[in-house]
C-alpha cells in the first residue's frame, strides 16, 4: 500500500470517529464510514445466505479493547463448505472476488469503497511458511457468530488466532490486550489450555510483558 497524506488524513479522521464514538459503538454494524458500510453489505450476503460468520482482525482488537488499534482490511471468518456460495453471491452483490493466489486465502473488494475483505476458512492453518501453527481456524458457530449477521469474534478464540498467526504484530496486539482487559487473562489461559499447550506457554510470555509494560 501506498501510503499518501490522503491515506493519513482519513485515517486521523477515523481514529477521531472512533474515539468519539467508542461508547455507542458495540457492533460491526456500528462503525463509522466506509467500514460500516462494508459490513452492512456483508450482513446481507449472510442474510440472502444464512451463513455463519465473524469478524476478526484488527477490528476486533480494537472492539475488545486495543482502542489506537487502526486497520484498513475487513478479516472475516466463514464456514469452508460455505466460502464459495458466499463468494459467489458476494461477486454480484457489489464485491469483485479477486484472482485466488496459490497458498493465499480468498479475499474481495467491496467495490463502493474499496475495502478489501480477506477471508478466514474454518480448517485452514495460520501461522507462517516456515512455522505453520499446530492448529486450524474453528468453525464460526465456535467463536461466536450469529447466522445472518456479522458479530464479533470472542476474544479468548481473537487471542487463539493471534497466537497461532505467529507474527511479530500479532503478538503486540495480544500485548496491548492484556493491557487494556488484564481481568480477562484467566479466562484466556484456561481457554487456551484446551486449544494447545504451546499457545498456553506463549500466552503466559506476553502477558508477563503486557505487565512489564504497564510497570514502566
């Protein structure tokens, strides 16, 4: 992405909407401009569907909490025995479905705006090439979705994702996290204990860093 001063004045406009509204603003639905208007658009998909989905990424960072948290991607998380029903529909529904690059996940733009919305399959593994996590994404119904409508992803399954994602952001924004929702952490761990062993050691590590951080 380029970054230009246009790209920078929208975003500071942004950060001011969503500041400004942080107290009313407790749904997908609820944000501001072009991003409520991409998951407005994306609930009738699952409305025509009855699809299964939530929202994830950095849009659910900053619901759960991580408020400077900024992002210019919708991450949605959709059943695989469904993606391509809903790709289908989305494509004359005011999305163009973009080329499927090998390795890649799907991923669409809305056209009215031009967000791009990646796509999360149920079963798919994140993580990176050379450390794939030793886990797959869950099914929606997991994680808090609500067929018809977008929902936000549950944090302890947001902080399942960010760990097995395996990524230097990932783990900042897992950080940030336990900054701002500390009373959440064993909550979290005792989620992760049924997930894997390795997610609950990594858990342990940035949370013990979230607390450094806030000592400082």
């Amino acid at each position: 992405m380029v970054v230009t001063l246009e790209f920078l004045t929208q975003q500071l406009e942004l950060a001011d909407q969503l500041l400004a509204g942080r107290g009313t603003m407790f749904e997908p639905q609820d944000l501001p401009g072009r991003y409520g208007r991409v998951v407005r658009a994306v609930d009738r998909l699952l409305q025509v569907t009855g699809i299964e989905a939530v929202l994830g990424g950095g849009w659910a960072v900053w619901h759960h909490g991580y408020v400077a948290r900024l992002t210019v991607d919708v991450d949605i998380a959709l059943p695989m025995d469904r993606i391509e029903e809903f790709l289908r529909v989305a494509s004359v529904a005011g999305f163009e479905v973009l080329p499927l690059q090998e390795g890649r996940w799907p991923k669409m733009i809305h056209k009215e705006t031009d967000v791009k919305v990646d796509i999360l399959p149920e079963g798919a593994r994140p993580g990176t090439t050379s450390k794939p996590a030793p886990t797959t994404i869950p099914h929606p119904a997991l994680m808090g979705a609500q067929s018809g409508t977008l929902r936000y992803i549950a944090l302890p399954r947001l902080i399942e994702l960010k760990i097995a994602a395996g990524r230097g952001r990932d783990d900042g924004d897992v950080i940030e996290l336990m900054r701002a929702v500390p009373e959440q952490a064993d909550a979290i761990r005792q989620h992760l204990t049924s997930v894997h062993a390795d997610y609950v050691m990594k858990f342990d590590e940035l949370v013990e860093r979230a607390r450094e951080q806030q000592d400082k």
